[in-house]
C-alpha cells in the first residue's frame, strides 16, 4: 500500500496546488473587479493565478471545482494512510466522512449560487456575453465536479476499492445502525438538494434572458449610434480628401513649370557649349590643315631647291639625277597624299559635327515632347 499511499499524497499535493492557484487567480479577478466597478468593457476576460501550467484549471469563481477533487484526495490518502498503519476503520462511509457526499453536493449548489449572484455585481449597459458565460461556468462547472466526483468516481471506483483493501486487511470494524435508512435520508436530501438546483437553474435562466434583452436593446442602441457616427467621419474624410486632392493638382502643376524652365535653361546652356565647341573644334581643324599644307610646301621646297642643286652638281651623272628625280617625285606624291589624308580627315570632322548636331537636336525635340 505504501506505493499508493505516495500516489495519493502526490495527488493531495497537485490538487492542493491547484485549488490555491484557483484562489489566487479568484483573488486577482475580485481585485480587478472591484477596481473596474462592475465594468465588463473594462475588464479583461479571465485571471491567472501564481502558477500559470495550472491556469487550464481556474474554471469557476468559487474554486468548488478545485475544491471538490482536492478534499477527496486528502480522504483517499488519510484512508490508505489507515489501511497502511493497520488501524481499524468504520467500512459505512470510508474512506469518507459521514456527510461527505451531501457536502460536496452542496459545494456543488454553493458555485450554482455564487455564479448567479456574480452577475448582480456587474453593470447591466456594459455586460458581454463572454461575462454572462464566465458566470455560468462558475454555476455549472461547480455542479459538475459535484455530481462527477460523486456518483462517478466516489461510489462507483473510490469506495468499493478501498473497502476491498480495507477488509482483506482485516481491518473492518462493522458499527451496527439501520443502513435502508441511511439510504432513504441521503435520497430524500439529495431530491430536495435536485429539486432546489433546477429551481435556481430556472431563475438564473429567466435572470438571464431578461439580461440578454436589455444587451440586445442597448446593443442596438449604440450600433445606430456608431453608423450614425461613422457616416459623419465618412463625409469629412472625403470632404479632406478633396481638399487634398486639390492642393496636391496644384502643387504638381507648379513643380511641372519650374521643371519645363529648368529643361528649357539647360537645351539653352547645352546649345551655347555646342557652339562654342564647334567653333573650337573649326579653329583647330582650320590650323591643323594650314600646318599640314605649310609641312608640304616646305618639304616641296626643299626637295626642288635639293634638285636644283644636285643637278648643277651632278650634271654629268644623269643617272643618279634621275633617281634623285624620281626620289623627289615620290617624296611629292607622298606629301601629296599627306594632304589629301589631311583633307579627308577635315572632311570626317564635319561630318562628326553634322552628325553631333542632328543628335542634338534629336534631344531638344525629345525635351521639347
């Protein structure tokens, strides 16, 4: 027993665990709740408590849920402690206190009720139904730890396998008392116990539709009040858009014309340096040909004078004269062809400036588009 008797401590520890983060997480919600008034706008949906892996727990706001499994568990260990111990027990009610079940029914009842009078505290313009929910879980989670636990984990698993140890241990000491009416007490405690929950589960549902009828009211309300609202921001927010459409029609008109001067001052400023280079490009061409014409002349003048000269020289060599000659000859063609290359080169040149200019031109007519 003693490996069960540490599962069911371990149990004890984990619900004990989460019964107080229940707490505290109900703490927290009162806390908010207290400081918002009663507002459900202002209110956030749930509370967490101080370990947050346990939160999937805090169900209810009245901590029967977690109450409930944990006050069993404390009765599950106490009454393996017993078996384990070998101390002799009554087998009626254990591993339970006499009373255990109406109590948990009634912890049961108790979260029913403290779910409805939550909604009472809240205030009726502002409630949501997430707030009407979060109390009926509250009422409804509570009864179903208290049936669940109860009729089936209680009298169907929980006593029947404890009393099973109990008596193979030899461990039961039987008390004589009039068990039928035992049973016939805790029936008529229990239909009464029936019969109040569904009288409460009525008020609560005819509490709530009056509810749902004043959210749906003043729901409307304030939806015809926000389309009211909404058309109006609706009117200024074209009536601005127009008038910053306007402006901005405006201002890219004027952008365009200092844009058009700026690319009408810059075809300018680019036709005056195309001139001027021309010009430059014409008054160099011109003295590169003065310089090539004036190289030719020089080097004709010079081959006749060396002619001249070779011929009072060497009149008596005729051969060597006509070999002289015919050098002079070729030297001539030469300078000849020099300035017929000059020539052509004169021409390209014009015809690169025709070309830069029909380019140019090309540019202002694409400006000008």
């Amino acid at each position: 027993m003693k490996k069960y008797l540490i599962l069911a401590w371990a149990a004890v520890a984990f619900t004990g665990l989460a019964f107080a983060n229940n707490i505290a997480a109900i703490v927290k919600w009162w806390m908010k709740f207290a400081e918002t008034g009663g507002d459900a706008a202002a209110l956030h949906a749930g509370a967490g408590g101080f370990i947050p892996w346990l939160d999937w727990s805090v169900v209810d706001y009245s901590a029967v849920t977690t109450l409930i499994p944990f006050l069993g568990c404390v009765c599950i260990a106490r009454g393996i402690r017993k078996i384990a111990f070998k101390k002799k027990c009554r087998p009626d009610c254990f591993p339970f206190f006499r009373g255990a079940d109406q109590f948990n029914v009634a912890l049961g009842l108790f979260g029913t009720l403290w779910g409805i009078i939550v909604i009472g505290y809240f205030q009726l313009d502002k409630v949501t139904m997430a707030d009407l929910m979060q109390c009926l879980h509250t009422a409804l989670f509570s009864t179903l730890a208290a049936v669940v636990w109860v009729f089936m984990i209680d009298h169907p698993i929980v006593r029947p396998w404890l009393r099973r140890r109990l008596i193979d241990a030899g461990l039961s000491d039987p008390e004589d008392g009039d068990l039928a009416g035992a049973v016939e007490a805790f029936a008529a405690k229990l239909k009464l116990a029936v019969e109040e929950f569904d009288k409460c589960e009525k008020e609560f549902e005819s509490g709530l539709r009056g509810r749902l009828a004043e959210f749906e009211k003043s729901f409307s309300e304030q939806l015809a009040a926000s389309k009211e609202s909404l058309d109006r921001r609706l009117d200024e927010a074209e009536r601005r858009f127009a008038e910053h459409q306007e402006a901005f029609e405006k201002s890219i008109a004027v952008a365009q014309g200092v844009a058009v001067k700026a690319i009408n001052d810059r075809n300018a400023e680019a036709d005056v340096a195309f001139s001027e280079r021309q010009k430059r490009y014409d008054a160099e061409l011109e003295k590169r040909i003065a310089a090539y014409e004036l190289e030719a002349a020089d080097r004709l003048s010079a081959l006749r004078l060396e002619n001249e000269q070779e011929r009072e020289r060497h009149r008596g060599e005729a051969k060597s004269l006509s070999e002289s000659v015919e050098q002079a000859r070729a030297e001539t063609r030469k300078a000849e062809e020099v300035r017929a290359e000059a020539v052509r080169n004169a021409e390209e040149a014009n015809a690169r400036a025709v070309r830069a200019e029909n380019k140019l031109s090309s540019i202002r007519s694409a400006f000008d588009n």
